[in-house]
C-alpha cells in the first residue's frame, strides 16, 4: 500500500491524461430493449438475473462522483467516495457492486491507496486491514474505468443526433454496476451526493439536483458540478451529455417560483420551446391531489436522450426524441413522487412506481381537455389488461425485466387497481389515503411496499381492503358479468348478476357494480354491491326501462359482459295480489304460483329489512310489517319458475 494526500487534483489529472490511450471507440447504440410511448420495456430479455451480490453491512450517507466521459467515445473514467456507518461488529472490507467488463484500479481508505482490490464476478472487495466500528462515519475512494457499453446492455448510451455524439446512461433496474461501483439494491437511499462530470469542451451535463457551476479544465475539457440534498436510490442517479442547449420553464403560484430546467438538442429546441411548458399544469395539479412537488429547494428538469421513451431520474426525466408529448411527460413527472420520493422497497412492487405513474397521466386527462380523453384512456387501459386471461399486478419473477416493465401488469393493471379502489372507498378516502402515503415520515424519502400503502387507504376509508388486494393485486385476470334484468308493470324491477373469473387464482372478484337504465327519456345509475354469482337485486326505478350500459363511468376491470332485459312477470295463467296496499300492520300475498321457496322485503335503494312471515301456505302468505316504518318497500319472491318483485306502502293512519 501507498500513502496519499491530495486526492482531488491527482484524479483529475489522471482522469484526463489517460483517457485518450485508454479509450475504445464505438459510436453503437446498445439499449436495454426498446422503451415504448408508457415506458415498457419490451424485446427480448437482455439484462442479466439479478440477485443482491454484497455484503450489506454498512449505510450509505453520501456519493461524490468525479467521472470523465466523452460522448464520443464508449469509456468512462472515475472515482467515487462513499460516506457510510457500519452496520455490523468486526467490518474490515466493503464491497460494491461492478460488473466484470470494468476495472478497478486502486482505493482510497484513512490516507492509504490500496491495489489489491479483488473483482470477482460482479463485486468488488476493498480490504482496510482493521476493524471499523459500527456506527463510525466512516469513507473510502473507489477509482476505476472501463468500456461500460460491452456489458451494460444500455446502462450507459452513445448516439448520434444531427450528427453530434451523445451519451446519457440509464440503470433501472440493475444497470447502477455497469457504469459504476454501486450498492444496487432497494435498502439504501443515499442522503445526498455531488457530481462532477469533465467532458469535452462544448459540451454540457445534465444531472440530478442543482447545477452549481461549469468551468474549463485546461484547454479542451469542462467540468460540471451539480449538488443534490435528497435522497435517492442508486438507480436514479444518472448522467447526460452532448452540446445541449438549455432554457427554463416556470410554474408560479403564490409569489413562489419552480424551476423546469430543459436540456434539449439544439436542432430541436425551437419546436420543444412550444411543448415543454405542457408539464407545468401537470406539475399543479399533482401538487393539489397529493403534496407540494418532492423537490421544490432544488429544481424539475427534462432533457432529451437518445432511446425511444422516458426515465424519472430524480429532479432530471430523461425524455427521447418525439417523446415531448402529455401523457408521457406527465407520467415521468409523477414519478417524482411515486417511485422517486416514495420507492417501491422491492422490485416485486414495481406498480407502487409505474402504476402509480401510469394512473396520474390518466388523471390528467380527468381534469384536462374538457375530460375529452378519459374515457378514451379508461377503455384502452382496461381493453389492454383484458387482452389475456391472467397475470397479477404483484411481479413474481424479479430476474426478468420484461417482467418487471410488463405494460400491461405493472403499468395498466396496475393503475387499474387504484382506479377501482378509488371507485370502492370513494374520493375522499383515495386522496387522503394517498397524501397521508406520501407524507409518512417512515416512507417519505424513503421505500414502501404494498402493505404500506393498503394500511393508509385502510385508515383513511375504514375498511378491511385484505379482500380486494388479494383479488386485484395478488389475484390474476378479471371478471366477465352477465346480467338479468326483468321489469315487471308497476316498473318494479329485478336485476339478477352472474361472474365467471378468467383464471382460477380468483374464486370470486367482489365489487360494487354499477348499471344504468335508460327510458321515457330518463336515467338512472344504480350500484349493486356484488358479493357472489347469481345474487338477485331489486330496485324500483320511476320509469320504464328501455335500454341499460353496464358500468357507464368504467370503473372496473372486466370483460365480455352482456345483459339481457325482459319482463319481471309470471308465467302465463298465474296470478299474484298483494292485500292490501296500502297495508298497515299485515300483508297478504295471494297467488296460484305453487310453493313460494322465499320471501324478502328490501327498501327501495336495496337493503333487506327482516321479513317475519306469520303463514306461508300453497296459496297464500301473511307477512307481519308491524316494524316497518311508514314508505314504499318491494317485495322479493323466489317460487320455482324465477323471482318477482313488487313494490308495496306501509301507511298508519292516525
């Protein structure tokens, strides 16, 4: 081992007088697969399984980076000192996290430049030959480099645009080790970090946080700094760099300003000057549903990489060309609180992050564009889950990152799930819940997993929601209804409601299900708390119904409905009278039906009251309503043939 003192100057220096001999050049973009307009991951598996590899025994509190790139060339040079607190008694080395195709060169630890550092596999060991006692702020300097583009299938990009390289890097959801020596997991978020960044003269950096300053590094380099004070996941941090140009956006409310810094290619800025101010009343309206914007000290920013959609770096989206439109601008920004402030703690609950996303953009187009969209986006979204038969929104295989981006589990199905919660504990239950998820001092900044956030919606709602995420989180596929709806003269009528499940994991999805009737130019929208197959309900709408749409306002995941609507009569040569009606202490049925096999009297907006039938004879029945408070009611009549209501009055005279 080495003694050494001045860290800082030294790695510049070496950072910039080796990069040329060390340099290879390939100008190829190599992606991780190709991002869609919602962010899926799609093509074939590329990232390789990932298992956490480390030793975790020590807490991340701080990251500075000093990294030179070129965005020209598939290399990157570096250092990066860890602040950290050992967790554990008898610690005399740390490991990270670095795939194989990089090098590490040397590390730094209480004044001595260790070598003999051992790479195998994907972690790196750093001896310090003592113990560091546990709960000690301690630190150490990794320096390495590497060709990061030769096994980091995307992690760290090169492009072209009008013929000028770029690079950016982008490590969801294990990419951190392919272009740095990382602790990538969903335990540990790093309180703050600084980023230095030397790149090529004309160029500029875009990164997390606050951009301190760029000043020159000798004659051909320049070196960015940019400070960030919250915390954040390893995945999150990221670089971009190529000759942006730059221009901010401003959403003002209440004499405060936030800033939406964009860093764009200079080709396309004119035309992005136009688009980029659409995210700011995304921005406003995320702040009125849930909380202030998580990082309002420093900044929002969007710059333009060179893959096909976007990423939620924290303060600093990731947006590609022809990627500036609502929908995805709004999904990136939203993660800024569902995915960057609050991470989901375990790839298994990725919907905490992408669902969640996925569902604001769609309540933007709620609250924008005079609602135009949202019904479109609601049938679409529910008409892509529906296009196979299983799947859960909880991911069961972690290894595979066309599983953890599956647009159509963790993105649609998932948002899905918070619109049907939405739909069953009502708005102002959801939002709370929601907010009150957002600001717990134990997830703020920090992780959460899916309990966490059905604890809070329990809480705010004051139900037992153990039921509906086993159905729709854990469960797999949806429900298909059929419904039977008979109208008998006095416009009484009886709705009988059929499920089938799409795959056998769900015995039974219990949902309230809403249905509208339509006739003599009226309407009206009844909800059926829906809790097994086959159960018959009874309402009494005041016109007589010609036409019915099951679930109007597209509140539930489902499918291949039908319904069917006749007549709520007796079969031809029956007869049934209710004596009297108006009756006051005893109802009579009389009839010619045979035996009636059970009788119900229901309020008209549908809840049973008891029913104390005093004489049930092949003929005739005497109900006792002594208990009835004076109104209309219906009478419900199952008898061998089918079920049929009638309505009848409780009056007193006095």
């Amino acid at each position: 081992m080495k003694k050494f003192t001045n860290g800082f100057l030294y790695l510049i220096l070496i950072l910039v007088f080796n990069f040329t001999s060390r340099a290879q050049y390939d100008p190829t973009l190599k992606t991780l697969g190709v991002i869609t307009g919602n962010e899926k991951i799609a093509g074939e598996k590329l990232m390789q399984p990932h298992k956490p590899l480390i030793v975790n025994n020590y807490d991340l509190k701080y990251h500075r980076f000093y990294w030179l790139v070129d965005p020209s060339v598939d290399f990157i040079r570096g250092a990066v000192t860890s602040y950290y607190l050992p967790t554990e008694q008898m610690m005399t080395s740390i490991q990270f996290e670095l795939t194989d195709g990089m090098s590490a060169d040397s590390a730094y630890h209480h004044g001595f430049m260790y070598y003999a550092i051992a790479h195998s596999g994907n972690v790196i060991t750093v001896p310090f030959g003592e113990v560091m006692p546990v709960g000690t702020l301690d630190s150490v300097t990794v320096y390495y480099h590497g060709n990061p583009g030769a096994t980091g299938f995307g992690s760290f990009g090169l492009g072209f645009h009008d013929n000028t390289p770029a690079m950016w890097t982008l490590s969801e959801p294990f990419g951190a080790k392919d272009w740095w020596p990382s602790k990538n997991d969903l335990s540990d978020k790093i309180d703050s970090i600084d980023v230095f960044v030397a790149t090529p003269k004309g160029c500029h950096v875009a990164s997390n946080g606050l951009l301190v300053s760029e000043t020159p590094l000798g004659s051909n380099y320049t070196l960015a700094h940019w400070k960030h004070r919250y915390p954040i996941a390893s995945y999150l941090i990221a670089i971009a760099s190529t000759n942006y140009a730059r221009y901010s956006d401003y959403l003002v409310t209440d004499g405060d300003s936030l800033q939406v810094l964009n860093y764009v290619y200079p080709e396309d800025s004119a035309f992005l000057h136009g688009i980029t101010p659409g995210v700011l009343p995304s921005i406003s309206l995320f702040e009125t549903l849930f909380t202030p914007y998580p990082f309002r000290n420093e900044k929002y920013g969007q710059a333009e990489f060179g893959w096909g959609g976007g990423m939620e770096h924290q303060t600093m989206t990731f947006l590609g060309r022809g990627a500036f439109n609502h929908e995805l601008m709004a999904h990136e920004l939203a993660h800024m609180w569902f995915g960057d402030m609050v991470t989901c703690g375990s790839w298994h609950d990725i919907w905490l992050n992408e669902g969640f996303a996925t569902y604001c953009a769609g309540l933007t187009y709620e609250h924008f564009f005079d609602g135009y969209y949202w019904p479109i986006w609601k049938n679409n979204n529910i008409s892509y889950v529906c296009t196979s038969p299983g799947g859960s929104v909880y991911c069961d295989d972690t290894t595979s990152v066309n599983r953890i981006f599956d647009s159509r589990l963790s993105y649609s199905k998932g948002a899905l799930l918070l619109h049907m919660l939405r739909w069953v504990v009502g708005d102002d239950a959801f939002f709370s819940g929601i907010k009150n998820y957002l600001n717990d001092p134990g997830l703020m900044h920090g992780f959460a997993f899916t309990p966490d956030f059905k604890a809070h919606m329990e809480a705010t709602s004051g139900r037992d929601l153990t039921e509906f995420f086993a159905d729709w989180f854990t469960g797999q596929g949806f429900p298909t209804y059929t419904v039977q709806v008979g109208q008998s003269p006095d416009n009484a009528i009886t709705v009988t409601i059929y499920q089938t499940q799409s795959h056998v994991s769900v015995s039974f999805f219990e949902m309230p299900v809403p249905i509208k009737f339509f006739g003599n130019g009226k309407d009206t929208t009844l909800v059926f708390n829906h809790t097994f197959s086959g159960q018959v309900f009874s309402a009494i709408p005041d016109f007589k119904i010609d036409s019915i749409k099951f679930d109007p306002d597209l509140w539930l995941i489902s499918a291949n409905n039908s319904i069917a609507l006749g007549k709520n009569d007796l079969p031809v040569g029956t007869t049934l009278t209710l004596l009297p009606n108006p009756a006051s202490d005893f109802l009579y049925i009389r009839h010619n039906i045979g035996i009636l096999n059970k009788i119900e009297i229901l309020t008209l907006e549908g809840k049973k009251e008891s029913c104390q039938v005093t004489a049930n004879e092949k003929y005739q029945a005497e109900i006792s309503i002594k208990h009835l408070k004076p109104g209309m009611y219906l009478l419900r009549i199952s008898y061998k043939e089918g079920v049929v209501t009638r309505k009848f009055m409780v009056s007193r005279g006095h």
